[in-house]
C-alpha cells in the first residue's frame, strides 16, 4: 500500500495509458473517478493505495501483512512515507503492531529532508535519526544512502528475504534531499535558501547510477540520451492517446450514476433516492443528465 512509489507499477508492468486516464479521471479511468489522480490501485501488479492521509498507509500496510501471514500466503507488504509523515500517530502505532506479529512488512522511510517547508528537524531528525526510532520498537533498521541505487535495491531486498524467511518487519531510512520543490505549486525560496540545493553531496542518483554503469562498461552516453528520448516521447504518445478518452473539463468521464455503485451489491432505497434527485437536479439545472460530454 502506497500513495506513492509509481516507478513500482511502471517496473511491474501497469499500461502507462492507465495512469493518464486516472489522472484526467476520464472514461477509461479504471478505478472510475473515484480516487485522487496518482493513487492508483492494481490487484494483477499487487498495488494499491487507500488514503492521501499521511503515515495511514503505515498501519494499511502492517495490516496486510498480518493478513498475509495469518492466511498463510507467502507475500509480504512494502510501503513509503516520508521522514515528516513518522512525526504522525499512525506511524507508531503501526510500528508496535509491526513488531508485536512479527508482520512480514517492510516499512520505507524516504528522509529527503524536508515536508513542504518544513525541515525534517521538526519530524525530530535533529535528535536522532529516522532508522533509529525502529530499534526502540524491537524492529530491525537501517539507514542507507537514498541516492545510491544498488544501496536502495540491496537494502530493500535484504528487507524482503528477512520477511519472507519470517523474521518479521524492517523499517529502512533512505537518506536524500528533495532538490525541486515539494510539487510545481510549492516555491522553495520562501522557505531555504538556493545554496542548500548546490551543497548537497550526494549528487544525483540517476546520474549517479549512470556513471557507474558506465565505468564498468554496462552503458554508455548514447544510450542513455536514446533512452531519455525514448521515454520522454513514449509520455508524449500515450499522454495524446489517453486524451482521446477525455480531459479534465470535458466531461468524457463515467456516467453520474456510478458513483452510487460498487459499494453494496443492491444499492440501497436510500441511495437510490439520492441518486434520483441528484439526476433530476442535474437535469433541472443544466437540461440533460450528461452536461458537459
Ligand atoms: C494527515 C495529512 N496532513 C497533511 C497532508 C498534506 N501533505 C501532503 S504531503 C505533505 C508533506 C509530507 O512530507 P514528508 O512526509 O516528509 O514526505 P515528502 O512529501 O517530503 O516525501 C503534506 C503536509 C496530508 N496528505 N495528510
């Protein structure tokens, strides 16, 4: 359970024309307009998110892997939040249940330093560190470098053989630093200063990963511009093909009346009426159910 982490659907294979008709909600979006534009969910690619709320995807995911082990299935749960979002109740709680059931989860804490505008003192890194508070739960920790991608995948995978070989839940602190801002509406300069950005020492992990694989001759430059092009115009191509299935404001989006269904099998009196009226308003207000497509 993740509101995060897209590169995982990607990496598994989830049809990148299904994540743009979720974000223009449009009327292929599979999960129906219902949910926010990246919390995508997939049961065949083993994904989903439930809430935006921060740190609620902690106790989700320590849930779903007590779920897991007390049924007997061999999977075992992942999910992310930032260094800000252990600053919330939920995060704790779930550590304790982690612990307690031994749940088979790995609980990843992406320490980029900063949430929104504020620093990452103010979740308490200034006391301690992020992989730390997991001792204090009894829960196996660590802390690796956030920018370096082999560490990643290492670390993760050793987290990932330790649930799968039952010996329970591992928090990783992954420590890096948000270079742009928290979104396209977030500033930073209200909040840092430009410098911090220069001074960071950890570079950057794509380019990073790049030299590496370049310096033992796995990869080259050409290559890897191929492959920025290639991608960049893959996100243009399927981003055109999804428009044909409606944008934002153009109203090609699933009929009104589902967002009464899928919850109970027969839709109750109750919702029925306010399915009605709602209808009948529609149609008073703008002449017909459908306004805008
Ligand atoms: C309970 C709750 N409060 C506030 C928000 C709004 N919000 C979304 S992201 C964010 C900052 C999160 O910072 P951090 O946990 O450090 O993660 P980062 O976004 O830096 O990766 C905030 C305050 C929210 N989604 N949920």
């Amino acid at each position: 359970p993740s509101y995060r982490q897209q590169g995982i659907l990607i990496a598994r294979g989830y049809p990148l024309i299904e994540m743009i008709n979720q974000i223009y909600s449009n009327k292929a979006d599979k999960l129906k307009g219902r949910q926010l534009p990246i919390m995508y969910s997939s049961r065949e690619h083993s994904f989903f998110s439930i809430s935006g709320n921060l740190a609620t995807q902690t106790p989700q995911a320590v849930g779903w892997a007590m779920a897991s082990a007390i049924k007997g299935d061999s999977r075992i749960a992942a999910t992310w939040v930032g260094e800000g979002s252990t600053a919330e109740g939920d995060f704790h709680s779930a550590c304790t249940f982690a612990a307690v059931y031994n749940a088979p989860v790995i609980l990843n804490v992406i320490n980029n330093q900063w949430a929104i505008s504020s620093f990452s003192g103010f979740a308490g890194a200034e006391r301690t560190t992020f992989a730390a508070r997991g001792l204090g739960y009894g829960i196996a920790a660590l802390r690796v470098d956030g920018n370096d991608a082999l560490a990643c995948f290492a670390a993760a995978q050793w987290a990932a053989n330790r649930a799968r070989a039952n010996h329970g839940p591992t928090l990783i602190e992954y420590f890096t630093y948000r270079a742009e801002g928290h979104s396209t509406s977030d500033d930073p300069s209200g909040y840092r200063s430009a410098q911090e950005r220069e001074e960071w020492p950890l570079g950057d992990p794509v380019m990073r990963l790049k030299n590496h694989l370049i310096a033992i001759g796995e990869w080259d430059e050409e290559r890897h511009a191929a492959m920025d092009l290639e991608c960049a115009e893959l996100v243009k191509t399927t981003t055109k093909e999804a428009e044909k299935n409606g944008i934002l404001g153009h109203g090609l989006h699933h009929p009104f009346h589902t967002m009464f269904e899928d919850v109970y099998e027969e839709l109750p009196w109750h919702l029925e009426e306010q399915a009605d009226q709602a209808i009948r308003e529609r149609i008073a207000k703008f002449g017909t159910e459908r306004p805008f497509g």
